[in-house]
C-alpha cells in the first residue's frame, strides 16, 4: 500500500512538473506573439522606420523566422 501511495505521488509530482513546464512555455509563446503585434503595429504606423523584430525569440516562438519578417515588412495600415 505505501509504495502504491509512493507512486502516485510521485506521479502526480511529475504530472504538475510537466504542466508546468507546459504553461511556461505557452507563456512565453504568448509573450512572443504579442510582441510581433507591437512590432507589427509600430511598423504600420511608421513605415519610412525600419522594424526590430525579436529575432532572437523567433525559435522561442517556434516560427519561420524569415516569413515573420516578411510579414511584418508588409504590414500596411488601412484608411489612415
């Protein structure tokens, strides 16, 4: 009975880890793709500016970089 109580424990101690390490990284996902909002929305009110875009987080994000880059060079603003 204790090594069945032990097990589960443990288990459920591995299970939160994971989930954890889980949300972690949603998060930072999520950090990631608000900042290409910010990035994007800078770039279309400021188009004679060049972008920064976070090339760094680009693996973070678990994207194409180049096509991101694209993406955020075209970005135009509509009717002002």
């Amino acid at each position: 009975m204790n090594a069945q109580i032990l097990e589960a424990i443990e288990e459920s101690e591995l299970n939160r880890s994971a989930q954890i390490q889980a949300a972690l990284a949603a998060n930072q996902r999520i950090k990631y793709s608000l900042s290409l909002l910010q990035v994007a929305v800078a770039a279309a009110e400021h188009p004679e500016q060049p972008p920064t875009i976070p090339q760094a987080e680009h693996s973070a994000g678990g994207v194409d970089g180049q096509a991101v880059d694209r993406l955020i060079r075209q970005t135009r603003r509509e009717q002002g």
